[in-house]
C-alpha cells in the first residue's frame, strides 16, 4: 500500500492505496467522486479529464502516489451549494451534453482552457478540446457554450469563480 | 382511515386565482389527482408544414444540469456493500473445441471468490431471434471475443492476475472470414451442421430482365462498407445481486430493459416475476447495448457467493466481445434510358454477421428494402443474405443496414449521372418518390418531400453556382 495525502477541491484528503492505483480509480473508490469517468483506461477520450496543479491530465494515465503533495481539482469542485460554475451554466443552457458521459471530462478541459485563456478563438477552443471525445456528436454545442461561459466569466471577472 | 373534512374552496384561495383546494386550517393542500384544465389546444396546433416557434428556440435537457455537475450516476458509478468484480477471460482464437478448462490455479488466489465456466449456465444460450450465442462458449469456441470463464474476485486487479492462471486447452478449428467464400458449400461452418446463410430476403417488382433488355444503358458495380464499432463512452457494465428471497436485481446499462429480462429468465431459468432490471441513464448506446452480454454469469458468481458481483468491459472487450455493424457486399446493377430514368435495378446484398445471429435479421430486412433507394423503378429485383463468419457479431447499429445500402445505391447515381452527363442532382429529380409512389415493397407513399428536400439543399448550398 501507497500513502497519498494531496488536495482534493480545496481540501486536504488522505488514501493508502495498492502501487498500481491510478489518479482515476483513487479518486472514484477512495473519495467516491464519480464525475471522471472511466472510458477507455489508455488515455484517448479524456472522460476522466481532471485539474491537476491548473493543467488538465487525463487521470486514468496518473498513478495516485504521483500525487503526492499537489493539488486536484474534480468536475465536483467546480460549483458551490448556491451557484453553478459558469462552464456548467452555458452548458446546460446550450444544451451541450447528450449522454453526459464525456461531460465531466470536457467542462474540465474547458475550464483549463479558460484559466490559461480568458478569451480563445473557435481553434484554440477545439484544440483544447481535442483529448475529449464525444460520440453522441456534440462539438459544435460545446464550442458554443464554452464561448458563451468565456464570455460570461470575462464579464464578472471581480467576482470570485472556483 | 378517518374521514376527512371535504376540501372547501375559501374566499382566499379564489381571489388569489389559485384554485387550490384549502382544508380548514387554511393550509394549502395538493389534490391527489390535478385538476384537469382545459387548454386552447386546438389554436396552438400548427398547420400541416407551417414553421413552430419551437425552430431556432434554445432548448435545454432536463438532465443536463446533473451531467455537468458530474452528478449523474451511470452504472459504474455506483458500488454495494461487499461487491466482487467480475473480469471474463476470451478464448483469443476465432474457432476451436474447447478440450480443457483448468481453473484451479486461480480459484486457490487469496481473493478469489469464484469461477465460472459455460457449463455452470442453466440454459447457455441468447439471441433476439437466433438463439445462437453462448454466454460463455463451452465446448467450441466461434470467435476470438468469445469469453470463456468468468471470475468474481475481491479487486478488480486480482480477478484481472487470476485471468492469466486459468488454463485452456483449444484444439485449433478452421475459421472462415470472408462472407462469400462463406456462402460456399464448401466453406467451414460456423455453427454445425447450420449453414452459414442464417437468413435471407428477396424482394421482386415487374421483370428486371426484361428491364435491362429495354435499357439504353446497364451500369454494374460492386460496393462494401466496412465493420463498425459503436464506441460508446460507457462500457458495458452491470451490478448483479441477490435478496434473501431468492430474486436478482440487475442493474445494467442496457437499453432493452424487458427484452433483457427475458433473456436473463431463459438462461438462468427463472421466472420473470424473480427478476428485476434497473437502467438508469446510458452514457451512450447507438444500438450496442440492446442485449445482455455477461449478465447472466455476474448473476450466477453473485448467487455463488452471496454478494453483489460488478462486471465492467474494458474497452478492447467492447470492440471484441460486444456488437458491431454489419460490413455489406452490395452488387448494383441498374438499367437507364438515355434520360437517365431507372428502368430496373438488380441488388445483391451479402451481410457479414459475424459468429451469432444478434439483430442480423432486423438488419437484412431493412437493408434490403431500402437497398433500390428513393426512386421510382419499375422493375426490382434485391436478394440479401447474412452470413456467419467466424468474427465479432454483428448487431442493431443506428438505422439498421439503411446506411450501408444509402452510400451503395447514391454512389451507384453519381456513376450514372457522370457517365449519362447528366447533372447528380437532375437525375435524382426525375427518379425521386413523389407523393403515393410505391416502395418496391408495395408500400403507397404519403409526405413524400424528397424532391421539395432536395431542391432547398441544392439552393441552400448553392449547387448551381458550384458546378
């Protein structure tokens, strides 16, 4: 068994898991945060996208005792109990998710795009978004919400957003 | 139970307009059954083809918000109590007799709670219609995706380690590959002593011969599409359990519910009242996940060992062992005028079903009838056979063979077109259906907007100004 101790959308969290754990299934076992998903265990659809120390790393392709130390952010530290991150509002207003299961993974690309880069042309956003893939053909949504939330949080950038 | 006071409506509630029932106390109270209200329904009904407000309107999904919040719980999300991981093990060899399966390496691991191979399986048999595919193959093996054991251990790593310790004997079979080398008497069989052609369909109108005697023109050619996985996001997964009582609970990402029940009461023989399906929401099925797949054995590893059981596919297991669209042989032949009208069309389909039947026969019959394509043609002839190879099965995927024929019967209209010199689009206006056109299938048209269609793509597009 490995120990981790690591921060988890803001709050310090421990594990002992077994060497051959990964960031994804630490995360969904360990702390029971099922937003990353598990697609394809090679690092090609990016459903298990999280944040770690601001980048986007596909988890499923992290082990868990990599962690040791650094900060994770999960789709579940994106909103609070009152407000929905702007991300997740344009998405679900732009009705950009079909199934859902790629959802997680592609609003935290977003996100990191939109940390490094407030304001990202139409191919900035598609090769940010190029590590997540979609079969339910929701691309051109996505592109429109993510627009739509870039152009929202310029917009309250005073404000705090997670 | 005590009667209670009748609603009263109070001056209250009617001025408000609320038109709620109010009991004594003045407390809103909800009927158990709404109040019915007349709505103009009849003046909001647009007219036939009149354009709704409802185009060009943002629509949300009301399971977006969970979707993006990651709340959704989709099968693999969810865990029970002492639940066990079940991992199947694949034969990796498209055809062979099973001589020996030797699991007692792997059932002595710490953690290992079970096994199972095809003989543990009370009826080890499914199919929507053929009832051709094993859950786990025993004794033979069809083709390489075929599971052949079935382990529940305490992790998924150790049942994963005690995969590789489970011994099989094969004794190598011939296999076949190719869908027409497989319509020959001499080919292998898939499954004997069947043939391998496990369905056909043949559709005739008016005298093709005859046709293409009249033509000014025939064109021949030969098209094929190729094997396609639906790649959902989710892979296959079910939880299996058992209460006291002896009924099983399967939670499952299957999107045929009740057809899945009945497979799981045939193979399992149980009643269907002992049986209960739990679906929620499908991260993705595109027709992949309209039957069971390791269903029945996660129940009997969780009937084994008295817990829950979770059987999650990996993704080279969903491009393996799960189902896929038919790759199609489609001969053309058609008979023009100098016009370009289609006089007669003459279709050959060979269906490449793969090892089982799955929704084979749903497949061919649509494929067949679409295959003439959206045109008057006085004389038809299509014939379609599906086939056993010794390949992942094939299965329901979006439309149903209707693509394959679609890429076949509108690339077969370009050729034309470019060898009449006629323009694609004019050739396409003077055969379309028009309305109460008759399908080949005898079938009298109604709504029929294919030239209406064509012609505002065309003028959308700019067709003209891109010759």
């Amino acid at each position: 068994m490995t120990d981790v101790t690591l921060k988890i959308n803001g709050e310090t969290r421990s594990a002992a898991v077994p060497p051959e754990t990964t960031l994804l299934k630490m995360l969904r076992e360990n702390f029971n945060l099922t937003g990353a998903k598990l697609g394809c265990d090679v690092g090609d659809c990016g459903a298990c996208t999280v944040i770690v120390d601001g980048m986007s790393v596909n988890s499923c392709l992290m082990l868990a005792a990599q962690l040791e130390g650094r900060e994770v952010l999960t789709i579940e530290g994106l909103a609070t109990p009152d407000r929905l991150h702007p991300i997740q509002k344009s998405f679900e207003d732009c009705a950009s998710l079909q199934c859902g299961f790629c959802g997680p993974g592609v609003i935290m690309s977003s996100k990191a795009l939109l940390d490094a880069n407030p304001n990202p042309s139409v191919a900035e956003i598609r090769d940010a978004l190029a590590g997540n893939l979609c079969r339910c053909t929701g691309y051109t949504k996505m592109i429109e919400a993510v627009q739509e939330s870039a152009k929202a949080m310029r917009g309250r950038k005073s404000e705090r957003v997670a | 139970m005590t009667k209670k006071a009748k609603p009263v409506r109070t001056a209250r509630a009617k001025s408000a307009g609320i038109g709620q029932p109010v009991d004594a106390s003045g407390t809103l109270r909800l009927p158990a059954v709404t109040q019915q209200v007349a709505y103009p329904i009849e003046a909001l009904a647009p007219k036939v083809r009149q354009q709704t407000p409802a185009v060009g309107q943002r629509a949300t999904r009301p399971d977006g918000r969970l979707h993006g919040l990651g709340q959704t719980k989709y099968i693999d999300d969810m865990s029970f109590p002492g639940m066990l991981y079940c991992k199947i093990k694949r034969a990796g060899i498209s055809s062979a007799l099973i001589k020996k399966i030797d699991t007692r390496e792997a059932a002595a691991m710490p953690g290992v709670m079970a096994i199972i191979t095809g003989k543990d399986i009370p009826v080890n048999s499914y199919g929507p219609s053929i009832k051709d595919q094993p859950v786990l193959a025993y004794e033979r093996v069809f083709h390489a995706g075929d599971g052949v054991a079935a382990v529940a251990a305490v992790t998924e790593q150790i049942a994963l380690e005690a995969l590789e310790k489970i011994k099989v004997e094969y004794e190598a079979l011939p296999a076949i590959y190719d869908p027409v080398e497989a319509m020959k008497d001499s080919a292998p069989k898939v499954h004997p002593p069947s043939s391998n052609i496990y369905a056909t369909k043949l559709i005739k109108k008016g005298d093709v011969e005859k046709g293409f005697r009249e033509s000014y023109r025939v064109f021949e050619d030969t098209f094929t599409t190729q094997m396609v996985e639906h790649v959902p996001l989710e892979p296959h997964c079910s939880i299996a359990s058992w209460d006291a009582n002896g009924r099983l609970t399967i939670h499952s990402t299957l999107g045929r519910i009740t057809l899945g029940r009945t497979d799981m009461a045939r193979t399992l023989q149980l009643p269907l009242s002992r049986i209960r399906m739990v679906a929620t929401i499908v991260g993705g099925n595109f027709g992949g996940k309209n039957e069971i797949t390791q269903e029945p054995a996660l129940a009997i590893l969780s009937k084994m060992t008295g817990r829950p059981v979770k059987g999650t596919f990996t993704r080279t297991e969903e491009f393996i062992a799960t189902t896929t669209r038919h790759p199609i042989i489609m001969h053309y032949k058609t008979g023009v005028s100098k016009e370009g009208k289609l006089i007669a069309r003459k279709v050959r389909l060979v269906l490449d079903g793969g090892a089982y039947c799955s929704w084979s026969e749903t497949t061919l019959g649509k494929a067949c009838i679409l295959s003439p394509g959206p045109y008057n043609i006085e004389n038809v002839h299509a014939e379609a056979f599906v086939v056993y190879t010794n390949k992942t099965m094939t299965g329901a995927m979006r439309g149903f063979g209707a693509p394959q024929v679609c890429f076949a019967y509108e690339s077969h209209m370009d050729d034309i077109a470019e060898a009449l010199g006629i323009d694609p689009l004019e050739i396409r206006l003077r055969n379309a259906f028009h309305e109460g056109s008759s399908s080949p299938t005898g079938q009298v048209l109604h709504s029929v907007v294919v030239r209406d269609s064509l012609l505002q793509a065309a003028e959308r597009y700019g067709w003209k100004e891109a010759q």
